[in-house]
C-alpha cells in the first residue's frame, strides 16, 4: 500500500459556561483538541487501509459568541 497525507479541516461550534471569553477559547482548545482514530481492525481489513498517524497541527478557537440563558 502506498502512503497519502490528508489536510482534513473541521469545525466544531462547542457550548461551555464558564467565567469570561479567555477562558472559553483555553477550554475548547485543550479539551476539545484530540481526534482518535476510530477505526476497528475489521474496518482496516475489509476497507484495506491503515490509519498510521494522526497529528494535530492546528487547533485555534477562532470565535466566541454570547448566549443568552
């Protein structure tokens, strides 16, 4: 099998209380930041593919809006 790197882009619009904007953006960062490889062996097998490395290279919460409660 031969090898591809793939530039994925997601988005995710998360909502967290908490006390101030700063910390909102420190929040969703850190533990939001990670993406496991969710496939199984039988995936892997049946697809013929490998998953040989996930590397976060850009993880930056962009915008923070207001919600009303």
């Amino acid at each position: 099998m031969k090898t591809y790197k793939v530039a994925l882009t997601r988005t995710y619009l998360v909502s967290i209380k908490t006390e101030n904007k700063e910390q909102v953006k420190r929040l969703s960062e850190f533990y939001i930041g990670d993406c496991p490889d969710r496939s199984s062996i039988q995936d892997r097998l049946k697809k013929k593919f490998i998953i040989e490395d996930i590397e976060m290279i850009y993880n930056e919460a962009e915008e923070v809006l207001d919600v009303e409660d």
